[in-house]
C-alpha cells in the first residue's frame, strides 16, 4: 500500500483500503477559515449541537485579517461565538496567519495524520507526510458533528523530480515547470507523491510550496515522505504522539512523471490560467504595476529572505508597489529579527498584516483594471486579486522580487550562475 | 430527486474555476438569494440576469476547480440551475454539490456537441441524453451510490438530520 492508504486503513479501522474504494475515516484534525461561515450555518441546519472533539477542531482568521469590511466583521463576530460557545481549546484570530502555515507552527500537523480544511490549499501538509485536503464549509460541518468524513481512496501518481537547481531557482519555479506539463486538470481526484532526489533534500518550507500548488493540478491531496529536516521541525511542535509511515517497496502508481531540474530556469504562469507556463526568459516585456511577495505558497521566511537578497540596498522602480505580507506572525517576527523587513521597507515595500492579503481579492492590495501584478501567490485565474481586467503573472518570490527593481517582469539570475 | 430534466442549455468553457462561478469580493454574502444574482459573473454578470429556472448550465472540462468555496455551488443552484453537465468535474466542487442536493453528471464531450439555447432531454438514471434538435443521444456517466443516496435525500443536510435523530433515539 501506499502511504495515503496506511494512513486512510488506519483512521477507518481497517488493515487495507483499495484504489477506488469509499472509506469513512476519522479527522485527526478539522480546521475551519474565515471564508466559510457557512460551516456554523450547516453544523445548526443539520441539528449538530456539540462539535465531536473540542481539541480536534479550530478556526483561523485570515483571509480577512483583521475585517476589512463590516460584513466580515460579523462573519468573524460569529466565528468567535461559535468557538467560544463549544469551548474550542486552539483559536487562532487575526493576529495569526494563513491557516497552512499557522497549523504546522502550532504543532497540529505531523506525519501521518489526517487534516481536512475548508480550504483547497490543505495539499500543502503533504509536506509533513500527513494527508491534508479541503473540503467546503457542509462537508466540514459534518465533520464537526461526527469526527469523521468519506473518502474515495485515490489513485496515487509518482512525480520524481531529480537533480539539483542553479541559485535562483526556487521550489515556485520547480512547481510551475511540474504544473505546466501535468495541467491544471492532471491529477483531478487523485494524490501526487513527490519523490526522487530533490524532494529528498528539500526543507520544510520549499516543500510546502510544492505540496501546497499540487491542488493546482486538481490533487485531492499530496505527500512526501518525511526527512530528517521535517522530523525536527515536527519533533519541536507536535502537540501529540506520531507515526511516520511509510509506502510499500514495490508500490504501483497509476502513472509517474519525470523531471530533471538541473539546468532548470526561472518559470513564469502567464495569465490567466496556472498551467499557462513558460521560461520566464521566453516571455515578451511585461510591465507590472504591483510585486506580490506572500500567501501560503510564497510568504515563507525563505520566500522574504529572498526577496530582500535581490533588493537589499535598491529601491524598487518608481510607480511599482511591492507588496510584502508574511505568511504567519512567527514568519514576520522572525523577518524582523533578520532585518530582511526593514531592508525591504528601505527598499519601498508595503508590509501588511499576516495572512491571506489581495491573492483572492479580499483585501490588502487588489489590483485594478487594466493592471498587472507579478505575485509568488498560487491562482492567476481572471479577476483573482480584483479586477477582471487585471492579469497575474505567477513566479518565484526571486523573480517578483527582481520585477518590482525593474518595472518589468524579470529574471532574478543576472548573467546565468551566481 | 427528479432524475429527468429537460431544459435549455447555457455552455461554458474548460477550466471554470471558482473565482468566475463567484468571485471572491463575493465571499462575505451569507445570504443563497444574493449570492445565486451573482453566479458565473467572473465570466459574464449576464449570464445570472438571463438564466431562466430550470435552464442547465454545461461545461467543457474541470468545471468548478479552484478554491473550497461552497459559494459557487450555492450560487448555481440559487441562480435556478438544477443540474450541471461538464466533460469533468473538479473535485471539491463535486463534493459540496452533492452535499446541496445539486446533480453534477459527467458526460464526455458534452461541451462541444451542445450550443446555447439548444434543448436536451437528460435521463440520470438511464444514463443518457437527447439534444432535441439533432435528436443525438449521448451517453451519461453514473453517480456512485453514496452520491445516488445524498441525492435522494435532498442533500446530505437532511441525511445528518436523520442520522442524528437515530443517535438521540439510542441514547
């Protein structure tokens, strides 16, 4: 069996569990966003009264951290009652983060566990060699009322990715060359495995890049076997026992996908689908008018201390907005201490409030018609990150960080080999 | 759940993601009405003012990927569509679907053999479709059972209900 199976065998009480197969499974841990009050709603519409396990389910504010507006005001209004009311042990508010990078620092995600979230990003905690996917806000509410959820047991497919990449290359742009060649509808219903000598190598953080956009290719959920790195990370903060588990030798996938990344270039997802990807280098001038540097796929402390790398002493181009928004407080904090967020602010960046910012055009930073924005978020779909007749160029927080210095979409990599 | 639909066809594009079915500065309307006026205006705002009840909305392929957002599935059956035919569904989006008692069949295909305005005649259990002008019979893939039993409930609000009444029973 593959591990996603071991792991879907042992919630639903059993020793196997077949491709194909409707299993209904215990959550390890049911976590709910700001966008989907709807989750309250139907937990009362379907008669729910107590959620199953007050240490098993939180709520995390921040797709509209803090309100900006007196309609999401109410919608957090009434999340807060909801927790309190249930007595919910883990809270996270608006002085938190996105809720993919938020959880793993609080410890609620390790290897092994089953994560489901109202939000389609939960692929991101493949990275930790748990299964996370997303739900909506019915399904979450059934969650809530009973402890477990149906799944169908995927089939799983193999992306090796081998080789190391030039300085410059980062983890956005491996996924981005991965995205372009499978679409955006080439693991729909299914689970992709990363493996191969890249992955092995990878921290946590280009891990959770990866993990987190395999739902751009329509994934039910991703993995990546655990390494030494993730197991210290997980180590310091699981707030429960663990078990790492692992594939079967011998295991079948129901495809693999290679891909060599050596000699790989700075990629670029052209508006306004995600797998419109190309060599950044083969795409025509684009001017931008605002650089994006956050979310739960690039607002890492790695994806900052990048983007203060390039800039570190430049001030951006003249009429161009650099936008930076770290993706959780511990990430801010931590920025701050290293002085990559002053050197960004010298350089002309925008800082904003951990979270989610404009990358679905909640708030913080949406874009007008007729303007461009190169972001290291993950959906470049028409109208995102405001208007419809604006358009987003996806990339690295290397790449973005470089466009806002020139104006114009850039390749970070001056000269080829730093 | 009425497995047979006859109604006229509005035909969408491969790829409909979440953001058009309802774009997130919608997200905060809590009211189904409100959030039904704006269905698909990421890809037209007309598309809603003109649907008519019982018209049906059909889709090229990965209908409804994209973001979590029941929303769009909240939008679609508020607008007046109660079924939607796709070449293939995305995965969250087939979930809440169900669970609010909206079909989502998959036909292969379907997208480029329909045109606006046309009339089809769509058979769930039967696993079929007629287009009445051409008189073209398609075959329609089948839902699963734990679908088929949401569905026959009215959604999966009415089967928890259920469920739960059973559990105080015991008690």
């Amino acid at each position: 069996m593959h591990a996603i199976e071991k792991i879907l065998a042992k919630n639903s009480g059993r020793d196997k569990v077949e491709t194909g197969e409707i299993v209904m499974a215990k959550v390890d841990f049911a976590e709910i966003n700001d966008l989907y009050l709807q989750t309250v709603y139907s937990f009362y519409e379907m008669d729910g009264e107590k959620v199953w396990d007050k240490d098993r389910a939180a709520f995390v504010f921040d797709h509209y951290a803090p309100a900006p507006t007196i309609a999401s005001a109410q919608i957090h209004k009434e999340m807060r009652e909801f927790a309190r009311e249930q007595d919910l042990t883990y809270h996270f508010d608006v002085n938190a983060g996105v809720c993919h990078q938020v959880m793993p620092e609080a410890g609620l995600v390790y290897p092994g566990m089953i994560l489901v979230a109202t939000d389609s990003h939960t692929t991101t905690h493949g990275a930790f060699g748990a299964l996370g996917t997303g739900v909506g806000a019915t399904d979450m509410a059934t969650i809530l009322m009973t402890g477990e959820l149906w799944f169908r047991v995927p089939e799983v497919i193999e992306v090796r990715i081998d080789g190391m990449p030039k300085y410059g290359v980062m983890p956005k742009d491996v996924v981005l060359l991965v995205l372009g060649k499978l679409k955006a509808d080439g693991a729909v219903y299914k689970a992709i495995d990363f493996t191969g000598t890249y992955v092995e190598q990878l921290g946590v953080a280009g891990r959770m890049v990866i993990c987190n956009m395999a739902v751009e290719m329509g994934a039910k959920t991703a993995y990546m076997q655990p390494n030494d790195e993730v197991l210290q990370y997980v180590s310091k903060r699981a707030v429960r026992p663990y078990e790492v588990v692992f594939t079967d030798e011998g295991y079948q996938y129901s495809e693999t996908y290679h891909f060599e990344v050596k000699d790989l270039e700075p990629q670029v997802a052209a508006p306004s689908s995600v797998d419109n990807v190309f060599n950044l280098d083969d795409v025509e001038k684009v001017k931008i008018d605002q650089a994006f540097v956050g979310t739960c796929t690039g607002g890492r402390l790695e994806d900052i201390e990048a983007a203060a790398d390039i800039l570190r002493g430049k001030k951006i181009a003249k009429w161009v907005r650099l936008l930076v928004i770290p993706a959780s407080t511990e990430v801010m904090q931590e920025s701050i201490k290293k002085g990559y967020l002053q050197e960004l602010m010298d350089a002309g960046a925008t800082i904003s409030t951990p979270g989610c910012g404009p990358c679905l055009s909640a708030h913080e930073g949406v874009i007008a018609s007729g303007e461009v924005c190169v972001s290291t978020s993950n959906r470049n779909f028409p109208g995102r990150m405001g208007s419809s007749e604006s358009k987003i160029y996806l990339a690295s927080p290397a790449t973005v960080a470089a466009s806002a210095l020139t104006g114009y979409l850039t390749n970070p990599i001056v000269g080829g080999d730093q | 759940m009425e497995t047979k639909k006859t109604g006229k066809v509005i035909v969408l594009g491969n790829n409909i993601d979440t953001d058009q079915i309802y774009p997130g500065r919608f997200l905060e309307i809590t009211n189904p009405q409100e959030i039904g006026k704006r269905c698909l205006s990421g890809v037209n705002p007309e598309i809603a003012e003109k649907f008519q009840k019982g018209d049906i909305v059909v889709a090229g392929s990965n209908f409804g990927c994209g973001s979590s957002r029941e929303h769009a599935a909240i939008a679609i059956i508020n607008m007046g569509a109660s079924v939607v035919l796709a070449d293939s569904f995305a995965r969250i989006f087939f979930r809440n679907s169900i669970n609010l008692g909206l079909p989502l069949i998959t036909c292969k295909g379907i997208s480029s053999k329909v045109k606006d305005g046309q009339l089809i005649e769509l058979d769930i259990e039967a696993g079929e479709l007629t287009i009445k002008e051409t008189g073209e019979v398609l075959k329609t893939e089948k839902l699963g059972d734990y679908a088929m039993s949401i569905l026959e409930a009215g959604g999966i609000k009415p089967l928890m209900r259920e469920k739960m009444r059973k559990l105080k029973e015991v008690k």
